[in-house]
C-alpha cells in the first residue's frame, strides 16, 4: 500500500474533550467567578433602574439607557462565555 492510499483510506478522528482529574480547583474558581459575575450584573441593573428614576425626577431624562445597554451587554457576555470560547477553539 502506498503512502497515497493510506492517507485517502484513514478518517478523521473526532477525540471528545475530557476534563482532567486536577481542572477541580480550575472549574471552581471559574464557576465562582461566572455566579460573583451574574450577581453584580443583577446589581448593576439595579443601580442603573435607581439612576434612572433620580434622573427622571430631575428631569434628565432617558440618559442612562445607555448604561442599561453596557450592563446588559456584560451580563449576556458572562452567561455565553462558554460559548463564545467554544465558538473560537
């Protein structure tokens, strides 16, 4: 059999991850970064709704909704963030 045939005969092999026995610290931490992530995000739109109705009784207006955005889009970031990772490796 000739190098040529080999190649074209051979699949492609499809390895499926396996997280090692010493990644347990590793998960944990990322696991209390994600929920200490989420949970500011929650307070951050909080703290944005609070401005928003200071503001409002000021007469300012809608200029936090912009702040709102950047909130949001952290908090749609750290909930994909596996995602995202899994999209780029």
């Amino acid at each position: 059999m000739n190098s040529i045939t080999a190649i074209t005969t051979s699949t492609i092999p499809n390895p499926t991850p396996v997280v090692p026995a010493e990644a347990g610290g590793l998960l944990t931490v990322l696991n209390w970064a994600s929920g200490i992530g989420l949970v500011l995000g929650v307070l951050g739109v909080i703290i944005v709704g609070i401005t928003m109705v200071i503001q409002l009784q000021r007469g300012e207006g809608g200029q936090s909704l912009a702040k709102l955005g950047w909130v949001l889009l952290g908090c749609i970031i750290i909930t994909g963030a596996a995602g995202i990772v899994r999209a780029f490796v």
